[in-house]
C-alpha cells in the first residue's frame, strides 16, 4: 500500500528518524516543523495520514489537531500523535482533540507501522463516500455538511466480548455514562450468534480471551456481511503489540491496553462511533439521493452520466496525489446474437447476472458502471499495473468460467467478455474522454484478436499463466486462495 504520510515535529533528528522508517516502507513523506505549517501542507498537499508531535513551540499538537479537524478540507485526515507523553490524561487529550491514536516515543516500530496502514485502509473508503457524495453535489443533491466530530456519540449499542467479569463490569459501568446499550457476553460462539441478530454500532474484543483466538474472532466479525462495517475495538496486553498489529491488519480499527484507563476507553469508543455514525450518514445521503437518479434500472449498476462526472473526480484526485488508477472498458461478447437467438428476457438476464458477477469481484472503492447496451467500465483507483492485469483477468474469467443462469427453458449459457485497459498515471494530464477512448481502442483489440481476452494499452493480450487446481486438504476444508505474484504475469505483445 502506498500512501502519503505528513511528519510534523520541530526537532530535526526526529522527523528524520521518522522519515527513515517510513521511506523505508515505501510511504511518501513529507514534513513540517510546526503547527501552522502542518495545517498549510495538509490543506496543499493532501496527506492520506498526519503523524503529529505534540510538544511544539506556539501552537502544539493538540491545538493543531483541533484546527485540523474543524476544518472541512482537513477532517477526514487521520492525526496520529507521537509524544514522549505518556500519562493517560494526555492520550484522553488527544483523542477529544480529534486524533485517532497516541503513540508514546520511543515509538513501536510494528505499532507505528500497522497503524499507518490502518488508518489509510479506512481513509480510503471514507474518501470513496465523500467524493461520491460531492458527484451527487453537482447533479444538484445536497446533503448534510460537517466534520465527524459533530456526529453524536451517546446512545450507541455496544457489543462487548470479554470472559473477565470484573473487565466487563468495568466497561459496562464506563459506558453507561453515554446512556449506551451495552450487550456482553464471554466468547466468540455468544457473540457470532448476538451480533448475527442484532445491530452495534462497536464491538469490544478481547485478545486474551481463555481457550480462543480473539485474532480469529476479529476475522470472523470482519468477513461477516452484517459486522463487516462495525467498528472493531482491541483490548489487549502491553506485550501483545505483534498480534495487536496483525489485528489492525486484518481490518480492527482501534486497540486499549491493559489495565484499561476508563477516560480513554469513553474517548476511543467515542470517535469510533463517531466515525461510523458520520461514514453511515455519507452513505445514507448518497444512496437516497443517486440511486434513482444515477444508476442503470436494469443492473443497479451507476450509468454513464454518474461514471462521467466520477472519473473526472478521481483523475482530479489522481494528479493531487500523483497515484495510478486503472479504466477497463468491457464488452459482452456476441451479445446481439444472444439477443436474437434466446430472446430479449434472456438478454436482460445476462446483463444482470454479469453486473454481479463484476461487482463480487472488485473492491468496495472501485467504480462499475454501465456505459450503455452491453458496455461496461470498471475503474480501479490507486492499483499498481500488474494488479490491474489479476483484476482485469480474474474478472475474464470469472464471467466466462461458469454458465449464466437465464429464465425459459435455456436455463444455462455459456458468456464471455472482452476486456480493453488503460493505465493512468497522475502526471498524465487527460480528461475523461481520453481515458475512455484509451480503453476502448483497447477493447477493439481485444475483440480484433479473437474475444474473451484482456488487452492492455501498451502491452497488447495479457494473461495470468493457468496452473493446475491444487488438491484439496486433507482435512476436507475448502483449499487456500493462491496469490500469484505480479512478475509470473505473462505479457503476449
């Protein structure tokens, strides 16, 4: 993952340091030496992630966070402090200022590193929402403006998952001062079976529950449809900072220590419920005010007015942070002849099932469309090439590898696609209709070479090698996903 980190600190040898360890995860810096400079490059040059030091002469850290966070260009950048404080009143501070964490020096290293990411993954969609509410903008669809900060916290409903009574009964009494609704139970089968019936606006894991993984928990609560966008909270032991990092790479959002400080454990539940009240609130507005408006009737899919004004956000986006998307331009093959030969029931049932079939297959940021007839664009934002060539060709596949089931007696046909790309770096200055048209000369390519294949723009018919299917595992569990690394990509010119 690549993203643009801001350094802010006043003594030299630590932005450095910082800057050091973080070249070297390849991350982007940039840096400032105080708050009113801080707040300059960060509306200039639109950092995915702030770490901010606090102690600084003039305006410190909390201030600046402050400043950063009342600001509607600013707020939704996660602020990371790095201090040599380290009393709990000084965390509580922060976070009530509007940081996302506290980090005391000497900083962790895996901690420092797993939070950036963190932070940037859920950046990321929260970028997706508002650049999509600020399209629904200029089609004349206003919603509610303002910062997380000013979404309400109380009355939230709280999942708590601790086997430790004295623990529970700590986090229960905590969080009734919020009037929150608050459900505990004590293992990871309990809270599957709660939160599969109910609705929480967070969910508090244990990582030292007795004679289960919490790590494992926390996948499971992830990679659950009705948990997947609930805030995940860690309660973890000072010496559990390699799991805890795991924790937030497989997507937790926050994580306390032990003994647990009550005043910190309010703030942190507090801005993550904030977080998800304001990101379900930009989701609520867009979806009420586009899905009539801008989305094709036939597939749900965004129509060729939505695409057109969204890509032109995100290649606007893309010179800012000087990132790569990726336009794939997609066309059903032999459609008409389906068409006449099954009639045109079929014809629309094929376009759905193939909507759904993309839609699975890509990530909750990228953007699907229909262009029109049988035409279709997928855009990929900050995706490396030989990412775009697996995509492109995991979605051929996934539409040709298995029969479409359509109405009347047909029952099952087979489908494929040709898929046409176009790689756009942000230093290329083109517009929408360039970016279209790259693809599409693309797809006349891929059509002119034979059907159902990729070709990109430079590179010609692209594929991913086959490999036979592996065997499944001796237990009779479902076989690992194999990753296939970008350099086993095969390049057909």
């Amino acid at each position: 993952m690549t993203a643009r980190v801001l350094v802010v600190d006043d003594i030299l040898p630590n932005v450095k340091l910082l800057e050091a360890k973080l070249s070297g995860e390849y991350f982007d810096v940039i840096t400032a030496s105080s708050g009113a400079e801080a707040i300059q490059k960060a509306e200039k040059e639109s950092p995915d992630i702030i770490l901010l030091d606090v102690m600084m002469p003039g305006m410190d850290g909390f201030e600046t966070c402050q400043r950063l966070k009342s600001s509607p260009a600013t707020a939704h950048i996660p602020v990371v402090m790095v201090t040599a404080l380290t009393d709990a009143t000084d965390r509580v501070r922060g976070l009530e200022s509007g940081a996302d964490d506290f980090l005391s020096k000497p900083v962790n290293d895996i901690a420092l590193m797993a939070r950036v990411r963190s932070l940037v993954r859920l950046k990321m969609t929260v970028d997706e929402w508002r650049i999509r509410e600020n399209t629904a903008n200029q089609f004349g669809f206003v919603g509610n403006k303002g910062t997380f900060l000013a979404e309400p916290s109380e009355k939230a409903r709280v999942l708590i998952i601790e086997d430790k009574s004295f623990e529970s009964e700590k986090f229960i009494e905590t969080l009734k001062r919020d009037d929150d609704e608050i459900v505990a139970v004590r293992s990871g089968d309990q809270a599957m079976d709660m939160a599969q019936h109910n609705d929480f606006d967070i969910i508090t894991v244990s990582l030292n529950l007795q004679g289960e993984d919490g790590l494992r928990l926390c996948s499971h609560l992830r990679s659950n449809e009705r948990t997947r966008a609930v805030p995940i909270l860690m309660v973890a032991e000072e010496g559990d900072m390699k799991r805890i990092a795991q924790g937030l790479e497989i997507g937790a959002h926050d994580y306390i220590l032990r003994p647990v400080d009550r005043n910190e454990l309010l703030a942190r539940v507090r801005t993550q419920i904030r977080r998800k009240r304001y990101q379900d609130r930009l989701r609520s507005n867009y979806e009420q005010s586009l899905s009539l408006a801008l989305t094709d009737s036939l597939t749900g899919l965004f129509n060729r007015r939505y695409l057109m004004v969204h890509l032109e956000k995100l290649l606007n986006k893309n010179k800012e942070s000087n990132k790569s998307l990726c336009c794939l331009m997609m066309d059903i093959d032999h459609f008409k002849k389906i068409n006449d030969t099954y009639g045109h029931q079929v014809g629309d049932d094929v376009l759905k099932v193939f909507a759904e079939r993309v839609s699975q297959r890509l990530r909750s940021f990228d953007l699907v469309a229909r262009l029109g007839g049988e035409e279709f664009v997928v855009v990929l934002p900050d995706i490396s090439q030989d990412m775009a060539f697996q995509v492109a060709e995991r979605l051929r596949k996934g539409i040709c590898n298995t029969k479409f089931e359509v109405s009347g007696p047909h029952g099952q046909i087979d489908v494929s696609v040709s898929i046409g790309a176009a790689m756009i770096t942000g230093a290329q200055n083109l517009k929408v209709e360039d970016v279209l048209k790259q693809a599409d000369d693309e797809l006349y390519r891929a059509k002119e070479g034979g059907r159902n294949r990729v070709y990109f723009m430079g590179h010609g018919h692209v594929q991913l090698p086959e490999r036979p299917p592996a065997p499944p595992p001796a237990d009779g569990s479902a076989p690992a996903e194999e990753k296939v690394s970008g350099d086993t990509i095969k390049k057909i010119i």
